[in-house]
C-alpha cells in the first residue's frame, strides 16, 4: 500500500518543504479487537503540523500521520463483535486508552495517562490502509459523503467538547477566536441552537466565511466584542489570544482553550479572570464524544466547507494550512467509494 510517512520532523516552509515521503509499505493486519480500514479520506488538522514540525513529543519515527480518517472495513481481527465487513466507520485522535486508570474508571479517558494517539502513536489515515480498535471508531452517518465527513472527527468532535467545556448553552452569546476547521463546525453547531457568535480572525476571508456560515459579526483578534459573550473558545495557538478571549467573557462567563500545542500566554492581570471568570484548556477527546458528535452532526445537518486534495498532495495541504490559505477544511481524498447516499465520493 502507499502511505506517506515521517521520517524526521522538519518545518513546513514553502514549495520546497516535503517533509512527508511517499512510500510502498506492506498493508497491516489487525490484531485482538481490532479492524483494518481501507482509507477513503483522511482530514488535515493543525494537530498534524504540530507532529510533522517537532512541536509535539513524537513517541516513534517513521509516522504516517493523520487521525480524521473514513474507511471502509476490509479486514476484522479476533475478539471483534458488532461491525461487519464494508462497514463505513471513522478512526478519531484518540487511539486507545487504559480502561483501568483512575481517569479511564472516571470516564475522563482523554486524560488516561497511557493514552495512545492516531497518527502520533499508531500509523494513521494518510495511507491507503490503517488498523484502529473497533472501540475507537465509529459508523459514519449515510448524511455525509465521506470527505465532507472527515472533518467531523477531530475538528468536529474537539469542538463539540470545547462547546461544553465552554459551558454553552443554547440562546446564549459565543465568541470564536481563530476561524479554521473546527470553528466553522462549532459556529454551525451554535447557530442552529439560536446563539449569537462573534467570531475573531486575522483572516479575511475567513471572516466573510463565518458571516456567511451565520456569524452575527465578524472581526480582527484586536477588536473589541460589540457586547460581553458568556462562553468564548480559543482555536488559535497564539497565547495572548487568551487574554483577549477573557476580555471578551461577562463576569461568571468561561474561556475554553482548544488548542494542543499553545505559545506561552503572557502576564495576565488579574482583573481580566476577577468576576469569577473560568479559564480552562481542552484535553483530546473520548470515544463518547465522538459518538454523540456524529449524532448531533446529523440532527442538525451540519454542512463542512472542505478543499479537497488527491492523495498525492499531502505534502501541499499542509503547506497551504501552514500559510493560511485554507477556508474551513483540507481532506486527502484516499480512495472513491460507492456512498449509499449518493452512488460515490466525488
């Protein structure tokens, strides 16, 4: 199979820049619990610049990266039960965890301490095949194609825990800082239940983006709220973001951080978090949330803006998300697939 692997981290800078290299690897085999998933697209997420620049601790080199991945099941390991051969399942960021760890028994198996991460841990979606516990994945909705759907993995799933971590409620006002992948999801998300968002960005078409997605107003990171939010999130990895966000929070509101890999947040005045304001960081995700993502995505007929890339323009993708160029989603398009929603992903 093709696969596109890490072999050392490098800075993705420019044309030049290839730091993924395209290669013929055997196809793996599932073991005890798991299924093999022969990929159809694979979403590119900030988390994979993060890996490929050297920004996150990388357990083991060679990597193939990605971690929103659609497959079809072509292969089942021993012990499986409950998904049957050309299931259309996803494979999220969250490979596995304990199950034993005081965090796991708490439901909080983002935080296990052992928790291992596709595409960081395990070899992940851009390839042409990839194995994932059938305890980590989940049936995709005959809604979405499945490189609309993609997205929904990570930057749907994180911003739908963001969204609670932020202590959402529906009718209430939301800011937004950053406009990419996860954000046009979130935003989404809280239009259809009747909030009101302001959205911050540096980038202008990402700001004509939210207005049209349903923003009530969109502006530059500097800009001033037209009115005190209740909850805000942070998709920038940008610190002083953070203390623009609590600028924003009414007294008793909540700055929910979305971001794996942050600079570091500069001095904070006190007075910007007095008024029992809640400042929080969002940690991976848990295989719950990624099940009642999906669903929700579905109910509220969430619609992704995707830019599609073939397989053989992984290195370019991240090249163009590096640069800002990217409005809404990029997706790897793996393979094509008959769809039982429309006769194929095209």
């Amino acid at each position: 199979m093709r696969a596109w692997i890490l072999r050392q981290p490098a800075q993705v800078a420019g044309p030049a820049s290839q730091p993924l290299v395209l290669a013929e690897l055997a196809a793996p085999s599932p073991g005890p619990g798991e299924v093999r998933l022969r990929v159809l697209a694979c979403g590119i997420c900030h988390t994979d610049l993060h890996t490929v620049e050297g920004e996150l601790p990388l357990p083991r080199l060679p990597i193939v990266p990605g971690h929103q991945v659609i497959g079809r099941v072509d292969a089942l390991g021993p012990g499986v039960e409950g998904v049957r051969l050309g299931d259309r399942l996803g494979a999220f960021w969250l490979h596995q965890a304990c199950g034993v760890c005081p965090a796991c028994r708490r439901g909080e198996e983002n935080l296990c301490p052992d928790a291992q991460f596709t595409g960081l841990d395990h070899d992940g979606g851009y390839a042409e095949a990839m194995v994932v516990p059938a305890a980590y994945t989940v049936p995709i909705p005959d809604r979405f194609d499945s490189v609309s759907a993609a997205p929904l993995l990570c930057a749907g799933v994180i911003g739908y825990r963001a969204l609670r971590l932020a202590d959402f409620a529906p009718g209430r006002r939301l800011a937004l800082f950053g406009f990419g992948a996860s954000a046009h999801i979130v935003l989404q998300v809280a239009v259809r239940q009747q909030a009101q968002v302001y959205v911050f960005s540096r980038g202008e078409s990402h700001r004509r983006l939210a207005l049209a997605l349903g923003a009530a107003w969109a502006g530059r990171p500097e800009d001033a709220a037209p009115e005190p939010v209740d909850s805000a999130i942070i998709f920038t990895p940008a610190g002083e973001s953070v203390l623009q966000a609590l600028a924003s929070v009414r007294p008793g509101g909540t700055v929910a951080i979305n971001a794996v890999h942050m600079s570091d947040i500069p001095s904070l005045p006190y007075a910007l978090i007095y008024g029992e304001r809640t400042l929080r960081s969002v940690a991976n995700l848990t295989a719950e949330d990624a099940r009642e993502f999906m669903a929700l995505a579905a109910a509220l007929n969430v619609r992704t803006e995707v830019i599609r890339y073939p397989f053989t323009a992984a290195n370019q993708a991240l090249q163009d998300l590096k640069a800002g160029h990217i409005d809404g989603a990029a997706v790897l398009e793996v393979a094509q697939d008959g769809w039982p929603g429309g006769g194929g992903d095209r």
